[in-house]
C-alpha cells in the first residue's frame, strides 16, 4: 500500500538489502553539516556514534558537529 502511494509521488525508497548498508537522515544540511559529513560517515563506519543518538531516526545535528 505505501509503495504503491509512493509511486504516484517524486520520491523514492531505498531498500538496503545488505546488512552493511546503511542510511542518514539529516535534518540539518548547512555548511556546517557539510564540512562535518566526512568525519560523521567516518565514525558511523567505525560504530563509534553519540549513545544519545541511539533511537532517534533522524540525526541529531548538535550531537555530531
């Protein structure tokens, strides 16, 4: 049912069928998330992440830069 509504709209979904993958979720996309992003997608790579984040689905910007 969602997938079909998605269909009818301009997003899309990504469905990650390796269990390696993984997704950001980014409210905040200033400069200064820029600049931060390599250091964040490092330390995600590395599981090494805020034990504040744990739980919340988007990314929590204070918490990372």
């Amino acid at each position: 049912m969602v997938s079909k509504k998605l269909e009818e709209t301009s997003y899309f979904r990504g469905t990650l069928m390796n269990p390696k993958a993984w997704t950001l979720h980014p409210i905040d996309r200033s400069p200064a998330f820029i600049k931060a992003l390599p250091k964040i997608i490092e330390k995600i790579e590395a599981g090494d992440y805020p034990s504040q984040q744990a739980g919340y689905y988007d990314l929590i910007s204070n918490l990372w830069f």
